[in-house]
C-alpha cells in the first residue's frame, strides 16, 4: 500500500489535481452556466468535509459523488416533478445513492466507488474511469466485479 | 478536457476563505528580493518562504496547522502590503499579529527575542543564546534562525556571527545582505 496515496494532500493539492474536471462533469451534467454555481458549491461542500476524511485515497470518486449530489439538487430545484433521471429517487424515498451507498459499504475500495457511482448516480463509464484515476475499461470491470460480489453475498 | 474559468477560480477561493474555514490561506508575493510565499492563519501571519513553489510548502504547513490550506490571495492583502511599505524605506516595524504555533520552548523563547532586535541593527547568535539564559546555545540558536518561520518579519538577517560576518541565511546570504543594506539606508531598492 503505498503511504502517499492515503495520505490526506493540503487542500490546495487535492483542489488543484480535482477543479478540472470536475468542473467538466458539471457542465456535462448541468450545461455551463449552472455548472459555475453547482461548481462552488461543490467545492465548499468538500471544504467543509475535508478534515473528517481518514484517508486520502478516492478522492477524486469522493469529490465526484459531492458533485454529483449537487448537481442533483440543482435538478431538483428546477424540476420538481418526480422519476427526473438525475434526481434519482426511488419508490423508498431514499435517493439512489444512500440505498446503493449502504449495500456497497463492505466491498473492497474500488469496487465500492465503482457501483456507486455507477448506479447510484448513474454516472458514465468514462466519468468513473476519470473518477477514479483508471481507465473506462477497469471501470467497468470493477463495477462488474462489485455487482457480482454484491450478488453473491445477497442469495 | 474543458478548464475552470480563472474568474471561476477566484470566487470559489474567496468564497472559500470566507466560510472561516480554511487553517490557512497563501499566496505568493514578487518583492524586490524575489517571490515570497505568505501564509496566514486566523490568528496571523505563519509562514514567509523564500521557496516559492506552493507545492512543498503546503505540505509543511499541512502538517503544522491543518490540511485546509488554500491559495486564496485577498487573505494576504496586509501582508503584502506591510513588506511592499518595508522594502519601500517606508516601515521599520510590522504591526501583523504572528501565529508561531509549531515552535515551542527554546526556539519559541528565541524567536521572541529575535523579535525586539531593532530596525537597522545587528546582534550576535552569541548574545541572543546569553539574552535567553543559554550562553553556550550559539549554535542552536543559528539552527532556529536557519529554520525561522517567518523570516524578514523576524528579523534573522539582523543576526551575525561574533566577528561581524553573516555567517549563514535561510534565502541565502546575498538576500541577508540586501536586508542589511536597505536598513542601514546604503541601499534603494527599485
């Protein structure tokens, strides 16, 4: 394991290596002008949660899932009525991402960003693969390999 | 990929200063003796580096005062402005509170000496090591000037050795140098 990766960068760091592209999820998500708010805010959130990090690995998942959380309530400001794809609720009221979020809690790391991301907030293979530093490909195969871990443990 | 707009950028850092939360807030300053790096947190000015790159020095004052350290440029407005007056002729002491947390005990008591030495004089490593009660700690004492945290502030170029050389400075001697001159008024920075 390399000490590096888990430990947590000064903020200017993990800013620096994350405001890109993140900033292009955005504007993928919510068009350019929305993206600037939706920008700030997601940053200011991560601010906010910086110092209860324990470790410093997936960050760039971690602040993809603020970004995406963000984006959604920008969705839901502007189109209330329900099933709207990126608000992502469910009949359990729950949103997408807390339900999938808790099942996924015992899977390994990678995994666990994987099918979060994925199918809790319906990201594409290519953002998860920009999320977590890896290829689309080993995207993939990680959410695949997190839903057939998930599959095993619930039958 | 598509880039964060630099308007973007600095609303997002002021904003960010202003939630009160970040440990501490930098930027770097160009001043007639090159650009410095200026930290300050909420309780004042922590760090002037002469090595401009962020980069190592963010993890420095990480590890001192806690990760949320963030280039946010407008919380070091004083800071800058202070020097620009001191380099101009125009200041001869610093009015900017200090946050020296991460010096404690002797290097604490020496940096506080080092503090008091006026504008435009010298003292001796020797005298500050007699000064705090330690007459043989000379060379610990060049080990704290060495590792000021906040030098020209604390003024370590005011430091010589016992002969009147300059012995040795954290920006290198031609700065020490520099300092003295511009002090002594031998010296008009452009």
């Amino acid at each position: 394991m390399m000490m590096e990766a888990m430990t947590i960068p000064p903020f200017e760091r993990f800013y620096a290596e994350n405001r890109d592209a993140v900033f292009a999820h955005l504007v993928r998500l919510l068009g350019r002008q929305r993206a600037e708010d939706a920008f700030q805010e997601t940053f200011l959130r991560a601010l906010r949660g910086y110092d209860g990090l324990r470790h410093g690995r997936y960050l760039r998942a971690w602040v993809f899932t603020i970004a995406t959380r963000v984006a959604a309530d920008e969705g839901r400001k502007r189109h209330p009525e329900p099933g709207a794809a990126i608000d992502g609720e469910t009949a359990d009221d729950r949103p997408a991402y807390a339900q999938i979020e808790h099942l996924a809690e015992e899977l390994p790391e990678k995994e666990r960003a994987a099918v979060v991301l994925r199918y809790g907030y319906d990201l594409s293979y290519s953002d998860i693969g920009a999320a977590l530093g890896s290829s689309e490909d080993a995207a993939r195969q990680a959410a695949s390999s997190g839903v057939r871990r998930l599959r095993r443990r619930l039958t | 990929m598509t880039s964060v707009p630099n308007a973007l950028d600095r609303r997002f850092r002021q904003a960010a200063a202003e939630t009160g939360l970040l440990d501490v807030s930098f930027d770097v300053a160009d001043t007639p003796i090159g650009p410095l790096l200026l930290a300050v947190s909420e309780r004042g000015l922590c760090r002037i580096s002469f090595d401009p790159e962020p980069e190592r020095e963010t993890e420095s004052l990480a590890r001192t005062f806690g990760v949320r350290v963030l280039r946010a440029p407008r919380e070091v407005d004083d800071v800058r402005r202070e020097l620009d007056e001191y380099f101009d002729g125009r200041r001869r002491e610093f009015d900017l509170p200090l946050d020296l947390r991460g010096r404690e005990g002797f290097s604490r008591l020496i940096l506080e000496r080092l503090a008091r030495v006026p504008y435009g004089e010298v003292t001796t490593y020797k005298s500050l090591a007699v000064e705090a009660g330690n007459p043989r700690a000379a060379r610990a004492v060049g080990t704290i000037m060495n590792r000021n945290p906040i030098p020209i502030v604390l003024p370590c170029h005011r430091v010589v050795g016992s002969n009147g050389s300059l012995v040795g400075y954290g920006g290198g001697l031609d700065r020490k140098r520099l300092l003295l001159d511009l002090e002594s008024g031998r010296l008009d920075i452009p």
